[in-house]
C-alpha cells in the first residue's frame, strides 16, 4: 500500500537524516583515536578486571564502492562469556552511531556522523535478554559513505542503559571496517541526504518502457513500512499503438524499480522536491572539481 503525498510540506520527516554532524573537539580526538586502534576500541583490561559486557562487530558487503554506491554493513552485538549484564537494548539507528573519517592518506581526517536507512515506523530501544556467547545480528544500509572518493573507515558505538542503573550507560565500540570509493562510473547520483535524483529516477522508468518514452513525471510517495519512494509515470508510445501511461516505484535508496499498482493522479506541487536543489548543485560541482583536478 502507498501513501500518497499531496504536497512537498505534507511528507513524513525522511528516514535518512543523512548530513554528518561534525563532532565537538574532544569527542573529535576521542573518536580519532579509537578509529587508529588496530585490534579494538575497548580500554585493555588487566586479570583483575572483569570482562567487558559487549563485544561489538562490524563489516561491510565490499571493500571497494563506485561513487553513489549504497553500503551494506553487518552488524553484531555479543555477550562474551563470563559477562554478568544478560539485558541489552535491540542494536537500531538510536542505540548505534557511526563514525566516518577518512584513512591516514584520505585527505582530511574529520570525523562524522553518518546515519543510516532507517524507516521512523521502525520500534526503537527494544529490551532483549542475552545468554553468554549468543549475539545480535543486525544490518544497515548507507546511501551517504560513498559521496567522495578515497578510502575511508567506519565504525560503530553502541549505548546500552545498565540493567543494574538506567542512569548508567554501557557503551562498547567495533574495530574500524575500511573501504575504498573510486572507479569513474557513478552507480547513482544522489541529493545531501542520499536519496536518488529525480531525474535519475526518471531516467530509470523510462528504461522500463519497450517503445519511446515521450515524457516522465515523478512524485514522492510512503510505502507501508514508511520507507520512500519515487512514483514515476511515464507516458510512452510502443509501436503503433495509442500512448498509454505506465507507473513505476523507484527504490531512492538502491536505484531499484518495480512495477506501480496504478498511475498517480498528478499535481503540480506533487512535483516540487521536497529538499533544496542546492544539494544537487552541490554534488555537481563536486564532480566537475574532481574532474577538473585530474584533467591537470
């Protein structure tokens, strides 16, 4: 089922809040120093000391992305033997941050925020009881890490009240997951907040059509999950036949299309972007600097 929107002001906050929040300084160094461990971002222990609650993992689907590729990372939460916390909060965008920065050699080493896919109908904070030695899988979807190129680390910090305290928080941090953007094919051209161009999702309904496509109109549209998407029709002619109207949904986050249950009716305010255009100029002209650079 999809929801429509009538009007750039009526839609949902986006799932993705996808501008990275610089860090204040002393988090900055905090943060700098945790991705440049080699082996893990817990403190060493001595004998005496007790195990650490959690142990945090992290990996990705590739070690290599195009420009606007999405990102898949794994996750897993575990609870290592000997650990006496058995209560932990469900691994979700609210109880995991991720840090971006890039390697030693990336260029500038600031260090980011960067959020992932989520949908706000998503239930967050959830309690689940952990025996020892089991683990938590969970996956997260980028549609923000591949903006530039360079290689680049990503790691994740999750926060857990103690079950003991809920005043007290129980934090564990994984080892960095390093990958590589390069490659001067773009998978997907994409606004600041990581969702698909319109006019790429234009662009990939009218590939759908056998004929000629005479023209495309692309609304935002919820589906039942909350999560966006493009609803494209395409007025289009195949062979001799009377031009017809086909409806396409366009996946913003992995430039995937499906067939539409029906054409929308359309609006003219249906087709305003509900975000600046400014972020679209803004990933051009970063295209044409880097372009330029090389061409020298």
């Amino acid at each position: 089922m999809l929801i429509r929107r009538d009007a750039p002001g009526d839609l949902p906050r986006l799932p993705l809040r996808c501008r990275p929040q610089r860090l204040c300084a002393i988090w900055l160094a905090a943060a700098g120093l945790l991705l440049l461990a080699s082996c893990s971002y817990l403190p060493s222990l001595s004998r005496e000391d007790p195990p650490p609650p959690f142990v945090l993992l992290l990996s990705l689907d590739k070690q290599e992305y195009l420009p606007g590729e999405p990102v898949l990372a794994r996750l897993e939460l575990k609870r290592p033997f000997g650990s006496e916390v058995d209560l932990a909060m469900q691994p979700d965008h609210e109880t995991v941050r991720f840090m971006l920065r890039p390697d030693r050699d990336g260029g500038e080493r600031e260090v980011t925020f960067a959020e992932p896919v989520y949908s706000p109908q998503e239930p967050t904070k959830q309690w689940v009881e952990l025996a020892a030695g089991a683990g938590i899988p969970r996956r997260f979807l980028f549609t923000v890490l591949t903006f530039d190129r360079g290689s680049f680390a990503l790691a994740a910090e999750y926060a857990t009240p103690d079950p003991k305290d809920l005043s007290l928080p129980l934090k564990t941090y994984s080892p960095p997951a390093a990958f590589k953007v390069q490659g001067d094919r773009v998978f997907a051209r994409r606004y600041s907040n990581g969702l698909l161009y319109r006019e790429d999702a234009l662009d990939l309904a009218r590939k759908q059509v056998q004929g000629e496509a005479l023209d495309a109109k692309g609304i935002w549209a919820v589906d039942e999950k909350g999560f966006l998407k493009w609803w494209v029709n395409v007025q289009c002619r195949e062979g001799d036949k009377e031009e017809t109207v086909r409806s396409f949904l366009i996946d913003p986050y992995l430039a995937r299309v499906e067939d539409a249950p029906k054409p929308f009716e359309k609006k003219e305010e249906d087709l305003a972007p509900p975000f600046p255009r400014d972020s679209k100029r803004i990933q051009d002209l970063r295209e044409k600097r880097r372009i330029g650079t090389e061409g020298k």
